[in-house]
C-alpha cells in the first residue's frame, strides 16, 4: 500500500473467517482514494487492527501509538503532544465519510469509538442479505472466551445470563459511586465555611425574603437632599408630588415603577445559586412591599444601606457600626459608636476619585421575633456593598469570624463586620476585615 513498509495483511494468519474478513474490510479502506494519499492516517488504522488480530489491544494506547505511527520518542507525554488524539479525529471523519461514499456497500466496516484507539468491526446491516445475517447471528451466539479472536463487538460471546449479571453489577457500582459522590457533595457542603450561615438563613421551618436596593428611593434623595422617614417612605405619598426639576409625570414614573441596582441583582443572583437554598420559602421582596410581620416572623437578607433602603435604619439602631446619611451635603461615613484600642470613630470614602478607598458592613441578628435572622449587607457605595457580599460568598467572613470564637459548635453568633476595600471603577478589590463584634 502507498506509504506504507509493507503489506497491511502480512504475517498474520488467515485461518479464522471472522479475521479474514477484517482484513478484507481493512484493505477496502487502505486501498480507497480517501487513504491511498493519508500515509499517517494508513498507518494509524493499520497499526491499531494489527495489534487487535495480534491479540496485542493493551499495546493500543496513546503513547505506544505516538511512538509507533508518528514517530515520537520512547519519553513522549500525550499530555504535552496531542497529536495522537487530533489525528484519531481526523481517522474517525476519514472513515465516515469513506463508508458515506465509496464503502457504503461493504459488509463490514471498521470504527474508531470515541475516546478510544482500539477499532469495532461491525456488520453494514443495511446492506446485508438474510443468509448473511442469520451466519453472522449464528457465530455471535456460538463465540466463547476462548477463541483466538474474542474482541469484534462490545457484547459479542456474552450469554444472556452474563449480560443480566454483567448489567446488574454495572447497576450496582453505578448506585454505590453516586452515594459516595453525593456523600462526598454533602462533606464538602458542610465543611464550605459559609455553610452555617446559609443554613441558618435559608431552611425548611420559615420564608426568607431577599430585599434588594431601591434605587428610585436613592434618586429621589439626591434630588429632593432630603431623608425620608420610614413611615414617609411606606406611604409613598411624596412620590406623587412634582419633584425638583420634574414634571408630574417624571415625579409619577419614580412613585409606579420600583428600580433597582445592578450590584443587587448580581447578589440576588449569587445567593439563588445556593446549594441550602429552599425555593419554597425563597422570596423576592422590594422595600416598599415589606411588612413589620416579614421582620418579625422570617429571615430577611437587606442589600443596600439607609441611602437605598429606610428599612435599614430600623434594624441598624442597635449596631456599633452604622452607616449615617446627610442628604444636603450627599454624603455618607460609617460611624463606630464604641471604639475599641487602634479603631477610628468612623469612615469615610471620596466618591469622586476613580480609585479611591472605600468601606462596607455585614451585620448578622436575630429577627425582630426572636426565632429567626436578618443580614444586611451594605457599603458606602457600589464597590463596598460589592465587597461585603463576596467576603460572604467566599466564605472569608465566616472563616475570620471562626478565628475570634472560643469553640466551634457549628452556630453562628450574631455579628458586625467592617470591611475595607478599594474601589476602582466601582468594582471592588483587595478587600480585608478590619474590625469585628460578636454577640
């Protein structure tokens, strides 16, 4: 054969009728015009049948192929050089498309199964007559474990009693191997850092309700330089008067449609990809729709600060750091009510520089009813509230909060955070805890 050093069926007996078909088979395909000019994709084919007819299929693999065939040297790693696998590719699309055209009329054909090297003739049996079938049935049935030649098809030799067990026993191993996997999902899901914290906030016996950020509540402070009441802010009946540089209709679209930000949306999102979430007791909640009852009876997950929610300030009253607002002079800090020895008594940031240094919180209480929790995460602004949800989901707040306790029951205490961060473009980074309080 063209490209070859020798004959594709030299040196090996013929006396079987199964491998003389083969090699029938085989040189049909060497012979045709789709491999008479692919020397490398001849050899590979080659190579691969002989060590089958040989009995030598543990000789079939992607090194010995790499050395073999392509010449590669005796310390070839397939891990560096896939040139084995790119050419099984290209050998695969080869015989396709010969058994498309040219060899859509042999009684046999060769294939390559993904993902491995060692070669499955099968019968074509749509070109087959009914004696043909009935023989090739026949010595299916009668092949046993110790012919010369045992490996034609994966089930080929196997009685119907084997194939029971052989089902069976796959059945099992497959049940006992998703155990240990599930097992090993759940260890692993126990052991995450923050798992405590999200199972304490996300089960079974109570509604938790995720409480985004009102952005419409923040424009309208810019606007207005005013801080609403929560009472105010539950009527809504300022929304309906004509705002500073607004027309009544503009006013109107602040007061009908409800805003919110996109550093919300990505913590909403990242929170609904939990593993402890339960989605039936998972709920969207914006703040103009919340009720004293949801703080009292469920767990509630606040995004934002006093500056996007009023709800905030309610909860925030019995925090040491809480975040004030001075809506005439647009500007917000952290206050530290209690200092302890190298803290400051409160942060700023500079809003107005592209990169600037900037702070956050991560408050954990319990509900107003006393069985249940609230978590507010909240920044100084977009960068800061971003970074306090990432140390959450990271797992670094939970870890550090580890550190500071005494004994690891597995509960989690009820606890403030302060969080430093730099704010490039509004996104955050290198975020640390600089301060903490637990209860």
């Amino acid at each position: 054969m063209p490209g070859l050093s020798e004959s594709p069926t030299s040196d090996f007996p013929v006396g079987s009728l199964a491998v003389r078909e083969e090699e029938q088979a085989i040189d049909r395909v060497l012979t045709s015009k789709h491999f008479t000019k692919a020397p490398l994709l001849s050899s590979f084919l080659d190579y691969v049948c002989r060590q089958v007819w040989s009995d030598q299929i543990a000789r079939i693999s992607e090194h010995d192929i790499g050395v073999k065939v392509f010449n590669r040297a005796v310390g070839f790693d397939p891990r560096e050089d896939n040139i084995v696998r790119t050419y099984a590719r290209l050998l695969r699309k080869r015989l396709q498309e010969y058994y498309e055209t040219d060899g859509k009329d042999d009684p046999l054909c060769v294939e390559i199964p993904k993902g491995a090297y060692v070669p499955v003739f099968v019968p074509n049996y749509g070109k087959l007559s009914a004696p043909e079938l009935s023989r090739l049935s026949s010595e299916a049935t009668l092949t046993t474990a110790s012919s010369a030649h045992p490996i034609r098809s994966p089930w080929g030799g196997l009685s119907a009693r084997r194939l029971l067990l052989l089902f069976g026993y796959t059945a099992l191993w497959i049940c006992v191997t998703l155990l240990v996997v599930l097992r090993i999902q759940q260890i692993h899901l126990e052991n995450k850092p923050s798992h405590e914290l999200w199972k304490a906030l996300f089960n079974s016996s109570v509604d938790t309700f995720v409480v985004p950020a009102d952005s419409g509540y923040n424009i309208l402070g810019g606007i207005t330089r005013k801080q609403l009441s929560l009472p105010d802010y539950l009527r809504g009946s300022y929304l309906q008067l004509p705002l500073p540089g607004m027309d009544v209709q503009r006013s109107m679209d602040l007061y009908s449609q409800q805003y919110t930000s996109f550093d919300s949306l990505q913590i909403v999102a990242g929170l609904s990809r939990l593993p402890e979430i339960d989605a039936r007791r998972f709920f969207l909640r914006s703040p103009r729709d919340l009720r004293m009852d949801d703080l009292k009876t469920g767990n509630v997950i606040f995004i934002g600060s006093i500056m996007t929610d009023p709800w905030v300030e309610l909860v925030q009253k019995s925090l040491n750091f809480s975040i004030r607002y001075n809506p005439e002079m647009h500007n917000a800090w952290i206050s530290n009510e209690k200092p302890n020895s190298g803290e400051a008594p409160f942060y700023r940031s500079h809003w107005n520089e592209p990169e600037h240094e900037t702070f956050a919180t991560i408050s954990f209480l319990p509900n107003l009813g006393g069985d249940g929790h609230i978590l507010v995460i909240q920044g100084l602004d977009a960068a800061g509230t971003q970074a306090a949800a990432e140390t959450l989901f990271n797992g670094a707040a939970i870890t550090f909060l580890k550190s500071k306790l005494s004994s690891n029951s597995g509960n989690i205490p009820s606890f403030e955070l302060l969080l430093q961060t730099t704010s490039i473009q509004q996104n955050s980074t290198n975020t640390k805890i600089i301060a903490s309080r637990l209860y």
